[in-house]
C-alpha cells in the first residue's frame, strides 16, 4: 500500500493553496479533480490583490504550476466514496474503483449554485447574471439591474446593490416573499418589484438587453443578480459524520478541523464567506494544521519509542 501523508480532494482555490503548503513542507500528496471549479464560467477574478481580472481558468493553471514545483500530483479524476480503515488510514476510491491511502484527508469539493431553470440565465451566467455584487457588480455600475428572488428572499441584494447603481427592480418571479416592512425599505430606496412569472432572459449582439415576462411586459436590463441558494458539490464530508450547518456546509473550527479527527474541510464546502482568497486562506491554514499534526504524531511516537529502550 502506497501511503500518501494528505490526499486533497477539490483542486480549486482552497484545495490547491493546501497543496502547494504541504508541498513546500515535504509531504507527500495527491490532488484529486473534476474541474468543475465555482467559478469556470465567470468573465474575470476580483477581490484577490494582483490577479485583477484574471480569467478564473488562467489562475487555477497558475496554481496547477506551483503545486507540480513543490512535488504534489494532480488527478482528474472523481472521488466517490471514502471510509477509515481499523488503521485510522483514510481510504477514499475514485469512480474507476481505484483506492488511494492516507494519513489525512482535506475536502475542499466546494459548492454549485442554483441557477434559475429559465431560458437564458445559464446562457449569461458569469458574464451579465451573477450572485455575488462583490464579485461582479462594479462591471455593470450605473447600469440596469435586475434581482431575481423567487423562493429565496432577495430584499437586502436589492437595497446592497443600489450602491452601484439607481436603477435596481426586484423580479419574484410568482414569487410572495416580501413581507410588508421589506416593501416598505424597497419603495423608501426606490426599487420597483415585478410579480409576474419571467419567461426568458433577451438580448442582442450577445449583450443581455431585456428579461421579458410571461404577461408580456420587457423590463430593460443589463445584468441579474439572483438568490437561489447552493448545493455541495459532494457529499464525502456529511458521508463521514461531519457536523453540517443548516445550509449544508460543514463545521470546522479555526484550523479547518472538523469533528473527525484527521479530517479536515476548507474553501465553500465549510462555513465563511465566498470568495476565492478567503477559500486560497483557508486551504492555507488546513496545510499549517495537518502539517503539524503530522509532524507532533512523529515526534510523540519517536519519544515514545526512545523511551521504551
Ligand atoms: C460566477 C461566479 C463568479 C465569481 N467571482 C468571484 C470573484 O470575482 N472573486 C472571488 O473571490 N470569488 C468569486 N466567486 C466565488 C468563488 O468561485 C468561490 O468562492 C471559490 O471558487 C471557492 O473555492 P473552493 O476551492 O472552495 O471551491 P471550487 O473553486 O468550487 O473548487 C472545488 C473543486 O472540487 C472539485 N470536486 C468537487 N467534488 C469532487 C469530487 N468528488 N472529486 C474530485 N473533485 C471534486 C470541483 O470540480 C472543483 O474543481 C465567484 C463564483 C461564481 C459562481
């Protein structure tokens, strides 16, 4: 059996920042990845201080290069089960069936969101229909925006999102959310709500120009931003008795511990904010953390060890 001191499970921001700590301290490890990082489709990366505008693809081959140089490997391939054997050794199995072995174990398998089944919004996700004004809402300033909340209450992302512009509607999409003191926040901010079912998302030239609704009026717009929550992309972590929070992320503590011992979640897939540096961040701190574990089982077993002569 080929022991790997961390195997990591998700190669985007979190998983690879974890590989290139752990690589550059000597360990042995394995990245394994389907590629479908959260942001694949969005037109360019913000919020990380240099990276600007980065495509997000260009970045993870930048990250690629520097987990290879510390001496860590990269699978593509997809992790389907996972288990600890008597051994405390994590075993997890790919969908090929091929099993893998180590000493600790990082999930950093993110999320997916939940895109509106509604003609167009894929067609535009990351490029003119988004989820996050911090990400993509300085790229569509002054311009106009519509929110989308059917099931989920999109209220305060409509009143945030007047900070980058005037011309903000609320569409419910059939939905009946509001309640009457948020109404009462939206009209004092000047933000219009639309009831009606959409039909589809119109545009022209490629540019998002109209979302047009089931009753037939075309509300002029330039860009969506939605809330409609978000699936894990994997379910290994909850599979092994990790404690999850009520939106179905997992509970780590500062270190990225979870409540299984060797087990470790970092990035979307565990309890912060959303953002690439804050998952790079915390793929970091899982790296520090298993690293000294790694290190104290070590040096305890070698004291032990001297101590029996
Ligand atoms: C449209 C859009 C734009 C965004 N823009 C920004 C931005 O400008 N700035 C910013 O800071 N943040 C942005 N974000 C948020 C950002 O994408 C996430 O916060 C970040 O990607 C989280 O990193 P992560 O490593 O936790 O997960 P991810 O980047 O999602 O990576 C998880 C990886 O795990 C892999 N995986 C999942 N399950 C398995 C499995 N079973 N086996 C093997 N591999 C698996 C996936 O294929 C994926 O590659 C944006 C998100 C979206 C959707």
């Amino acid at each position: 059996m080929d022991l790997l001191d961390c195997i990591i499970i998700g190669g985007g921001p979190a998983g690879l920042n974890a590989a290139v700590v752990l690589g550059r301290c000597r360990r042995r490890i394995l990245v394994f990845d389907t590629g479908g990082y959260r942001n694949k489709v969005s037109h360019g990366m913000h919020n990380y201080l240099t990276r600007d505008d980065i495509l997000p693809t260009g970045f993870i081959d930048l990250a690629h290069r520097e987990v290879v140089k510390y001496g860590g490997s990269i699978l593509q391939k997809k992790i389907v089960n996972g288990r600890k054997n008597k051994e405390e050794i994590f075993v997890v199995t790919d969908d090929e069936g091929t099993s893998y072995h180590a000493k600790k174990l990082l999930v950093a398998t993110g999320l997916s969101d939940n895109v509106p089944n509604i003609p167009g919004f894929r067609e535009f996700y990351g490029k003119s229909v988004f989820h996050c004004p911090y990400c993509d809402a300085w790229e569509v300033r002054d311009k106009k925006i519509a929110v989308y909340a059917k099931n989920k209450e999109g209220w305060e992302l409509a009143l945030a999102l007047k900070g980058w512009s005037d011309q903000v509607i609320y569409l419910t999409d059939g939905g009946n959310k509001i309640k009457p003191d948020q109404r009462a926040y939206l009209d004092a901010n000047g933000i219009s709500i639309n009831r009606d079912r959409i039909a589809c998302l119109e545009s022209r030239d490629g540019a998002l120009t109209h979302v047009v609704m089931k009753g037939g009026d075309r509300i002029p717009c330039e860009a969506v931003f939605f809330v409609n929550g978000f699936t894990p992309q994997c379910n290994l972590a909850e599979a092994f008795g990790c404690d999850m929070t009520r939106k179905g992320v997992v509970v780590t503590n500062l270190a990225q511990q979870t409540n299984i011992p060797g087990l470790y979640v970092a990035g979307d897939a565990s309890k912060d904010m959303h953002f690439v540096v804050v998952a790079a961040a915390e793929g970091a701190k899982a790296g520090v953390s298993i690293n000294k574990e790694l290190q104290k089982e070590v040096s305890e077993r070698r004291y032990a060890e001297a101590r029996k002569k």
